[in-house]
C-alpha cells in the first residue's frame, strides 16, 4: 500500500487482495484492490484539492488555480418537464419542490443551473448559456424561477445532457456533476441518438439519474447512470423527491477531486481479461479503457470525496514454472493533467503472480475475491431472473432469482433479499429455493431491477 498526498487534501490509498499463489501452468490473476480517498480540506464550503505532486506539483489545469486547487464545482440540474408529468399532476409539484430542496443544498460558490427537459432543453435559470454562483440570493432567485415550471412535451433525454454538457464546459469549473429527474421512456430520441450523447460526454461530466414513478424504462436510467459514472435509483413515490434530491446533492457538495483514473500497467505478454468497480455498486468499466503508455491503460471513476471503492482486475499473465514470481499488474490512482504534463500519482498497489506445487496454496480463493464475485453474479442473475419473467419464462425467472437469493443470503446482502422477497416466496434461502410470487407490484419489480448493482462489502 502506498499513498501520495498531504495532509490538507484527499488522502488516497490502495490496498490489494489477492491469492497469489498459482498452480504451474496458471495464466489467471485475481485481486480486489480498496481505494480510499479521506480527510479532504473544503475552504468557504468549496471543494478543495490543493496537493503537492511526489513528482514536483501540479500544472495549470481546467478548473484548478497553479497549485492544484480546484477553483469550485458546478452541477446542473436536469428537470423532466413533459406531459406525462401533470398525471397525477402532484408529480410535477413535487419535482419543483424537489428541485428547490437541491438548490437550497448547494453551497456558497459553487456553479449550478436548472434545466427544463422535454423533446428539448431549456434554460430555466439562470439563463444565456451559463452557470450562477450559489449564494442567498441566486438561490432564491432559482426557486422563483422553478413556480414557471409546468408539464408539456414529449423526452428527449440526450438533449438535456448536451445543454448540461454545454454549461459545465463553458463555466470552466474543476468538478463538473449532474442531476438528472425522468418520469418515463426516452420516446422522442432513437436508441442511437442517445447512445451518442452519452459518447460524447462521457468523462466530461458525472451525472445521477433518478426515475420517479413507474412509467420509465429502468435499461434506460441506469444506462445514463452507468455512462457518466453517476448513481441510479427508483423514487416510486413523487412525495420521496425532495429527500431524495437533497442526498444527491450533499453527496455532489462532498466531491473534492475530480477526473482520477485507475491506470493499470501489465507485464509483456499479459492481457487484462476485466476491470470492474465491485462495491458500492457493480460497474463494468473493461471497455472504457483508454491506452495511457506502454502496456498501460486509463479506466475512469470519475469525481472522489470521502468514500471507499472496491475494484475487482482479473489479469491473464504468460505461464511459468514453479518457483518464478512475476509482477502480474501495477495499479495506480492518477490524476491526469491536460495538455500532456505529468500525471500526479495519488495512490499504487501491486499484484503478484507466484508459481506453487502447493495445491492448497493454489487453489485457496482469497475471501475478498470470493465475496465480490459472487455479487457480480447477483447483480446479473437479477437481471436474467427478471427479463426472464418479463418473457414468460417461468422456471428460468425461478432459478436465476433463487440462485439471487441464496447469494444474496450468503453474502448477507440483506437489502438486495428483502427486495427479492417482494418478487418471490422464499422457501429456503440456504439452498436458493423458491417460489415466483403471482403478484408483484410495477414498484417492486422496478425498484429490485434498478438497485441489482449494490453491493455490500466484505464483513472483517
């Protein structure tokens, strides 16, 4: 484990789990690495990194003064404003007290706009094309601005992003978040259309989407989530809005550092099989992968405040004969700097790879491992239990959310089984065994689907 930053910024840290051990002949690397990020320093209520390189301090850089500190954060809040919102109409009143809620949760100086989406985007304050500063005042003013919101208009999710995308570039801030409320499917934009905007502004901005109701696709909300690096939830109650919204945006004011990538360094001849985010939530990030140097590679995890994040990497390294040992992967938390200047290291660990003829070294799974593999396999077998049942499949629905809830049992996901118990009769967890329930609420079977990711972590 190792760790580089001082004592007034986000302290990272890694630490790997792993078995190292492999049988002659063995090619497969497993580890969970733990990143921590504590102790950032906030100043007048603004996010603050200010750190010292090990390698001699940071450059200029978009959103940070000349010794790294991040000047503020901007967020911009992405308000569902089509028809579908006015039924029943205590829907949309409760968006705008949602969204005034938000913006009473944004600190003094830090950016933020509120958007109206339908089949377009607009501007609802502050207006031409830009950001205001947080303060008494503006916020005021934007809560003014929010009584002119009313229900009209078809969804088309992607330009509500783009026009976020747009105000969060221009304003030319370090932390740069979005909030995003739908109430139903994206009907006015192909699958295409929106697949692109997520493309183009993918690493330029975090977003959170929240679906309210039940008249959303769920594929389409945690898609939006997934590709911004954001959080993704039901609130199946209009009245759970305002308590809901307050949260995403304490946990937006809580971002300290932005743009950290895990950057991970192979041997020759290896080849990274995948990197996935394992708790809080799963993520696959195996495709985002972006070639950082030599057998080197960038995979995002967008904004950090004070949290802890687990990543699982599976590397695939040439086989070699009992007794060689072998650096399988160096993994690094960096913060890239714009314009090709050196990168700063915020934390490094690393995975090993040593050749044993002890089978019960080889063959030992190391419990992190274990335990986050089996939650990667709850959150897919969900899934496939619930399209499953959504096609009339019957007995593939039963045993993909039986095996969901012996896992869930194993692991002690309590949440996740006490969602599974609202879809299906448990008869015994410990075996999986169960019974798919005849009725289930819209709510349920949604909420259940949108939260299969969570995970919970391993008990010490």
């Amino acid at each position: 484990m190792a760790n580089f930053a001082k004592s007034s910024v986000p302290r990272f840290s890694a630490e790997v789990y792993q078995n190292a051990y492999l049988p002659e002949g063995g090619r497969e690397v497993n580890a969970i690495v733990t990143v921590t990020a504590t102790g950032g320093g906030t100043s007048g209520g603004l996010p603050l990194f200010a750190a010292a390189t090990d390698a001699g301090g940071l450059g200029a850089a978009r959103g940070r003064d000349s010794v790294g500190a991040v000047r503020h954060a901007g967020v911009v809040i992405m308000v569902d404003c089509s028809g579908s919102m006015d039924y029943p109409p205590t829907k949309m009143r409760n968006a705008r007290d949602a969204t005034a809620a938000a913006i009473d949760t944004v600190r003094d100086g830090v950016a933020f706009a509120v958007v109206a989406g339908t089949h377009q985007a607009a501007e609802v304050y502050p207006g031409g094309g830009r950001l205001a500063t947080a303060d008494p005042t503006t916020r005021e003013q934007a809560k003014e601005a929010l009584r002119k919101l009313s229900a009209g208009g078809g969804t088309a999710i992607g330009t509500w992003l783009r026009l976020a995308d747009r105000l969060l570039t221009d304003a030319d801030v370090g932390i740069r978040h979005g909030i995003l409320l739908t109430d139903g499917r994206n009907e006015h934009e192909s699958p295409q259309d929106l697949r692109a905007t997520l493309d183009a502004c993918a690493g330029r901005f975090t977003c959170d989407a929240r679906g309210v109701g039940t008249d959303w696709e769920v594929k389409e909300v945690t898609g939006i989530a997934a590709a911004l690096l954001g959080t993704a939830d039901i609130v199946a109650d209009p009245s759970g809005l305002a308590a809901d919204f307050t949260r995403m945006m304490e946990a937006a004011m809580g971002k300290e550092v932005a743009d950290v990538t895990l950057r991970l360094w192979t041997p020759q001849g290896a080849e990274v099989a995948f990197v996935k985010q394992v708790a809080p939530t799963v993520a696959d990030l195996t495709g985002r992968r972006t070639e950082s140097g030599p057998r080197t590679g960038d995979y995002p995890t967008g904004s950090w405040g004070d949290e802890s994040r687990d990543y699982h990497l599976c590397v695939r390294v040439p086989a070699a004969e009992v007794g060689q040992e072998m650096l399988a992967a160096r993994v690094s938390l960096v913060l890239p700097e714009p314009g090709g200047s050196a990168p700063q290291t915020l934390a490094q660990g690393l995975v090993r790879a040593v050749w044993t003829d002890d089978m019960a070294a080889s063959t030992t799974i190391n419990p992190q491992v274990a335990h986050y593999t089996g939650q990667a396999e709850l959150a897919q077998v969900i899934q496939q239990g619930l399209d499953a049942r959504k096609s009339g499949d019957a007995d593939g629905a039963t045993a993909k959310l039986g095996r969901a809830v012996q896992l869930a049992s194993a692991s002690g996901n309590e949440d996740t089984a006490k969602l599974l118990a609202k879809v299906v009769d448990v008869v015994d967890a410990a075996t999986g065994t169960v019974r798919l329930k005849a009725k289930v609420t819209e709510a349920d079977e949604m909420t259940l689907e949108t939260r299969s990711t969570k995970t919970v972590r391993v008990k010490k």
